[in-house]
C-alpha cells in the first residue's frame, strides 16, 4: 500500500512494477554480536591482529578469536558448532 501511494505521488501507474524483494532480519539476533564487538574494540582487543601480524602468522588469528569468544558468549557450543 505505502508504494502504490508514492507511485501515485510520483505520477506512475500503480501496481505496474512488483515490489521489491526485501529479507529483513531481526534486531535481536544481531544485536548481541554488535555489543560484543563494540566492546571487543572498547578493550583493545582489535590490537591484537598487529600482535600476530609481528609474530608472521599469515592467517587472521585475532579474527578466529573473535569469532569463538563470541561463540562462546552468544551461543554456547561446542567448537565445532563454530564452524556451523
């Protein structure tokens, strides 16, 4: 209804196109991770990816980290629910 109204604002014919195939997500379930991560940078745990660039390690360890401590946080499982 809201963009039939705006086609008719806009001097458009109404129902001549469809309507755009929009997913949305909910709030909650990113919610979580986007506290964690700003709280990840807050206590300067980003630095740590500089750490293990001068130690020459050539994947992104700080990132792994990041990714099973919020695992562990927002869902807890095993570590191969990590990998899921």
């Amino acid at each position: 209804a809201l963009l039939n109204g705006l086609l008719r604002a806009k001097g458009r014919p109404v129902g001549a196109t469809e309507g755009p195939q929009v997913r949305f997500e909910s709030a909650l379930s990113l919610g979580d991770v986007w506290a964690l991560d700003a709280l990840w940078h807050e206590l300067g745990f980003d630095g740590l990816a500089a750490v293990f660039r001068r130690a020459r390690f050539t994947t992104a360890v700080e990132a792994a980290i990041r990714v099973m401590v919020f695992n562990r946080l927002c869902d807890p499982e095993s570590k191969l629910g990590v990998l899921r």
